[in-house]
C-alpha cells in the first residue's frame, strides 16, 4: 500500500467532502464570467462536461480545460471563466431546477457546458488538510472510465432536472471530489501537514490514534509508545512534518473538529465539547476564542 493511499484510509473516518453545485452553465460564442473568493473553509470547483474553457486567477496565466476536466481551487481563489476571446460580457439569463442556476446565453449555439460550485471539506480540521493543497489541482480525467462515468451520471441528472436531481449530484459529487482527492495524493504525495504525517512511519500511528479518538487525554509517553519511537523523536517528526508538537496537533485537531460542528450542526455546545475532549462548555468556550478570536454563540449566529 503506498503512502498516500495508507494516510487517506486513516482520515477516511473523518473526511467527507460536502459540495454545494450552484451553477449549470450552458454557453456558447464569447462569454466571460466572475466567481469572488468562496468564503473560509470553502474550495472552488469547476467540471467541463462539454467543450472547453479557461480559467484565470489574479497574478497568474491561464488554466485551459476541456471536457473531462475538473479544476478545484482548494484555498477559494477568486478567479474569472471564460471562453473565446473572454473580452465579451454578454447578458446571461438564469432559471433554477431544483435549486440549481443554470446560466444560459440567448444566441449563440451551446459550445461549452460547466457545473460549478463549491466544496466544504468536513475534516476533524479543515485547516491542517487545506493549508497543505496547492493554489490549482487540475485533473484531467476525460481517458479515465469510472470518472467519465460519474461526470456523465451528474452532468445528466443536472440536464434532466428530475426531482431530487440536486441531492442525487451532490452525492455523485462527493464521492467524484473524494476519488479526485485521491488521485492527487497518490500523484503528489504530501511532505507536510496533516496527510503526511499520516502516512510518515515515526509520526502515523500516533497522528493515526489522535484523529480517531480526539477526546481522549492522549499523553506524550502514550503516543511515542504507539509509534514505537522515543518522546524527543516523535516531537522532532511532529514539528518537521506538520509544524507543530503533537500536543498542539492535537489541541488543533479538537478546535478544527469542534469549530466544523458547530457551525454545521445543531449539536448542543456542552455535548461537542465533550466530543472533543473539554470537561466543560465554558472550557472550549475560552479556547474557541483563544485559537479563533470567536465564542462558539458567535460563530453558530453567522452560519
């Protein structure tokens, strides 16, 4: 098993990726459109099921996808689509299908169809995964069968707009961004942040044991215990491979956690706190303001 493929089954019991599909954008002609960043903890998506299309970043070239594309920008990047010369602002009309906007142009033939949307990565901490990705991860899966497949079945329960076709796409989605997610990985394994030290021999076991059971009072001799490795090693591989010691990890693995269901859930306070290891609703209160400069009250008003 590789590394990769070994760090991604230890977070699989943590990760789910949560897609929000906004647009179905059917153009044709010269056409050219702006998305603003996505928003903290959210990653931009875009998958070219027809045609082709560009994408430009500030302060950076152009990205050219073709159908069997999917680009995901992990950090939110604002960014501007277009195709042809991407000078022209046509008017683009919007209808909804089951909560869906599908953008079209009155005009010209269809030359180019895109799902676009956003991803929410439901980690134990979103941040110790997301700080790791790069600005771009481009695939391109249009020789790849089983993702053919996939693109196809969500492209058509888009089109189709059958009832319940929303939810049926943002399920395909999920498991699309998971396998994508995946192949990434595996393509470019991680040297830092929360994958790597999964996958790293010194570190994998102890990080391993921490995101499965974070409420537990894990103690440094326990840790170094289960990674077969002295204490002062396994502090030096925590702060080599994913920037901090493992108590902090963990600290940040409990806050990520605790932050995310907060925000996504209605679960009480007092019982994420005990979820995530702190004997108290005040306790994680004090260190939710601590690590994000917000209470827990403040941060579920603004979901």
């Amino acid at each position: 098993m590789s590394e990769a493929h070994d760090a991604l089954s230890r977070l699989a019991p943590v990760l789910r990726v949560r897609p929000e599909l906004q647009d179905f954008c059917r153009f044709g002609g010269s056409w050219r459109i702006s998305h603003p960043p996505a928003g903290t903890g959210w990653a931009a998506f875009h998958i070219v099921t027809k045609g082709g299309c560009s994408i430009e970043r500030p302060d950076s070239l152009p990205v050219r996808l073709e159908a069997g594309d999917v680009l995901l920008l992990p950090h939110g990047d604002g960014h501007v689509v277009y195709g042809g010369s991407g000078r022209e602002l046509r008017e683009i009309t919007t209808t909804y299908r089951d909560h869906i906007r599908v953008k079209e142009i009155e005009g010209p033939a269809v030359q180019a169809e895109l799902i676009c949307g956003r991803l929410h990565l439901e980690t134990a901490s979103e941040n110790l995964l997301l700080r790791t990705l790069p600005h771009v991860i481009m695939l391109r899966l249009s020789g790849v069968r089983r993702y053919a497949q996939l693109i196809a079945m969500i492209r058509d329960e888009l089109e189709a707009g059958r009832p319940g076709a929303a939810s049926v796409a943002c399920d395909l989605s999920s498991a699309l961004f998971v396998m994508l997610l995946r192949q990434h990985l595996e393509t470019e394994p991680p040297t830092q942040g929360l994958l790597a030290l999964l996958a790293a021999r010194e570190t994998a076991r102890a990080a391993a044991a921490m995101v499965g059971d974070p409420a537990k009072p894990w103690k440094l001799d326990e840790l170094a215990s289960l990674a077969a490795v002295s204490r002062a090693t396994l502090v030096r591989a925590f702060r080599r491979i994913g920037g901090m010691p493992p108590q902090t990890f963990l600290t940040e693995l409990r806050l990520g956690l605790a932050r995310n269901r907060i925000i996504h859930t209605p679960d009480s306070f007092s019982k994420i706190a005990a979820a995530v290891g702190y004997q108290s609703e005040a306790a994680l209160s004090r260190a939710m303001n601590r690590r994000f400069a917000s209470r827990p009250g403040a941060m579920r008003r603004v979901r």
